[in-house]
C-alpha cells in the first residue's frame, strides 16, 4: 500500500485531530464481491489496512432503508422514551456513556443481541408500544449480513489458502456465536466550529474485540481508521456499501498476519450520522488461538491460549482506547 496515495484535504476538515493530520484517504481497498479476485485483494486489505470497503454485496438496499428510518424514528422519539429501552448493559439504549469504565462519546446507540427469536420478548421490552417494524428491519438487516460475513470470511480462507473454508465462517453463523448488534445515532454537534481546533469525539478510537465488524452508515462523515504510522485518515461515507473490519479475534486466529484495525468516529457540526455494525463474534466456549495450518517452519503462536469468553470479559473491563490484546502476548 503505497500511503503516497494519501490524499490530503487541502480545506481544513472541521473535526481535526489536533494530535495528528486528517486527511481523505483514497486508498481505502475496493472490494467487488462478485469478482474473482476478491479473494486475494480481500486478504491483501487485511494484512496491509484490516480494512476494507465492499460492493456487490447483495444485501437489499430496502432492509437497509427500512432499518435506517426505523432507528432515526426511534432517536427521534423523546429522551424518556428511549430510556425505558436501557440501560445498554447488557442489551439496550445507551447515551454518551460507552461500556461500564468511563468512556463517553457524542452517541446515543442501540446494542442488541443477534439471537432474534429466542431475544423476541426482550426486543418488546426494549421497544416499547410498537416495536414490531424496527424488529423486523432488524431481523432481515441481521440475517442478510450476517449471510454476507460469512461469505467475507470463507474468501478469506480461501485467500490464505486454507483447506477448511469455512474455518472462520463457522464461528459465525454457529447457533451459539456471540455476535451483537449497534445502531448509532450521532447527533450534530453545532459547538464544533465555536471550538474550532478541539477534537470532538463521536466514539473514541477502539479496535473491536470480535471477529469481523460490518458497519454501513449514511452520508454522513466523521469515521476514522488509523494507519500503522500513526496517522489518522477520514474514509469517505458511502451509504450503499459496506466497511469490514478485521477484529483482534481474527488477528489472533491469524497470529497477527490480519491487522485488527483501529478507528473512531469524530463528530459532525452539521449532520446527523447513523450507523449500524453487526459484529460477528464465536460461541463463548471457542478457544482463539493461531490456526495450525497458517503457522509457518518455526513460527510460535503471538499468544496465549484463551477463550472468547475470557476474552470478552477481559475487554468489558478495559477502557475503550485500551490495547485489549496486550495481557494475551506472549512475552
Ligand atoms: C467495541 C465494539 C462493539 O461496539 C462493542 C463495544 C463495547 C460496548 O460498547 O459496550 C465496549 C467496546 C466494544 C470495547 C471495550 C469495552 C466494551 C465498550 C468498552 C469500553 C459492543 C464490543 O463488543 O466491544
């Protein structure tokens, strides 16, 4: 990846990172999942970016519409209302407050459970009078991309030439897989241009503790990723298609040949942003360790044996910007 392609906003961009440049990046990886390299450019963005953007993706742009609307009329409903929907630990509406250590952003969000049946009484809870179309919308959203992440990770076995491919699917599309879901909502933030300079956050930087995150949002700007140089590039909003990110699961299972990717949000003055991630995690039981058939010669394992369920213990007690993987090294 030649970072000379970087194309840097000459215009200052309103959001800024005061510790580091901003720029638009024009060489987020392009991904045609129906073309048939898509498996070796897929592999190539994970071990270069961990990161990459998808089209041809064939999920229907009406589950998209409909889920869209359906959550801006739940944001827009008064703050009480949406409150009986929390507290968002586990399942729920949350406000500002991200995880239980602290962190705070520019967001109210939904997380649900991607179990749908068996959660259908806690999805009525959540939802109040009439939660029948946004579990709906939900439903569809979340079975179709669930479909297309599964599809992402067997071409990614396939790329790394793995016999079994769906190695990484599986953990997936199990019944048991602990997967979840989020749909943000960041409002406008008008102080932005008063404060101008300052570094608004929306969601503060992170990499996602699961396998595989799916995020679409609108057209509205402020996502971030960072580049192994410590630069933080703005990835241009483009509501049709999908961004995948490679999660620290899938960089261990990889032993950090895929790069989990950090990112976050920055606030707009004058949009409203909505996103919406499926993020795609194993069964609480599965172990997460370097596959056998992708360790070279000599090659040792990065880290030490745990389980997803010690591991996403262990991040639901870290701070957002923490390194969640660091306790798991090897030393
Ligand atoms: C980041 C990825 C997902 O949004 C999430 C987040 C979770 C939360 O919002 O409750 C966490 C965050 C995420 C990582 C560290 C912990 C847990 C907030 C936080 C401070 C739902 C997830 O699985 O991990």
């Amino acid at each position: 990846l030649s970072f000379d392609s970087l194309m840097r906003s000459s215009t200052s961009m309103a959001a800024a990172s005061s510790s580091s440049s901003a720029a638009f990046f024009s060489g987020i990886p392009l991904i045609d999942l129906s073309a048939p390299d898509a498996k070796q450019l897929i592999v190539k963005a994970c071990e270069e970016l961990g990161f990459f953007k998808v089209v041809n993706h064939g999920v229907p742009m009406e589950f998209i519409s409909s889920l869209e609307s359906e959550s801006t009329k739940f944001f827009s409903l008064p703050l009480s209302e949406k409150q009986r929907a929390g507290p968002p630990s586990p399942f729920g509406y949350g406000n500002k407050q991200i995880g239980r250590n602290g962190d705070v952003g520019w967001v109210e969000y939904l997380l649900l459970n991607t179990h749908l049946e068996s959660n259908s009484d806690g999805f009525l809870s959540i939802f109040g009078q009439d939660p029948q179309k946004l579990r709906s919308a939900v439903n569809d959203y979340i079975l179709a991309v669930r479909n297309m992440a599964g599809e992402i990770l067997e071409l990614m076995a396939e790329g790394l030439m793995i016999q079994q491919r769906n190695v990484f699917s599986k953990l997936v599309m199990d019944e048991q897989s602990d997967s979840v879901f989020r749909v943000n909502h960041y409002p406008p933030c008008p102080d932005l241009q008063a404060l101008k300079g300052t570094n608004m956050i929306g969601f503060g930087e992170h990499t996602d503790p699961q396998i595989i995150s799916v995020l679409r949002s609108n057209n509205t700007s402020g996502f971030q990723i960072s580049l192994a140089d410590g630069n933080w590039i703005s990835v241009p909003p483009d509501h049709s298609s999908f961004f995948i990110n490679v999660g620290d699961s899938l960089q261990v299972m990889t032993n950090g040949r895929f790069k989990s990717v950090k990112h976050r949000v920055l606030t707009n003055s004058s949009k409203s942003r909505v996103s919406m991630i499926y993020f795609g995690g194993p069964p609480l039981s599965e172990k997460i360790a370097p596959l056998a058939s992708l360790m070279q010669g000599e090659e040792r394992s990065l880290y030490k044996e745990f389980t997803w369920f010690e591991y996403k213990r262990s991040a639901y007690n870290s701070r957002l910007a923490d390194n969640r993987l660091v306790p798991f090294e090897r030393i």
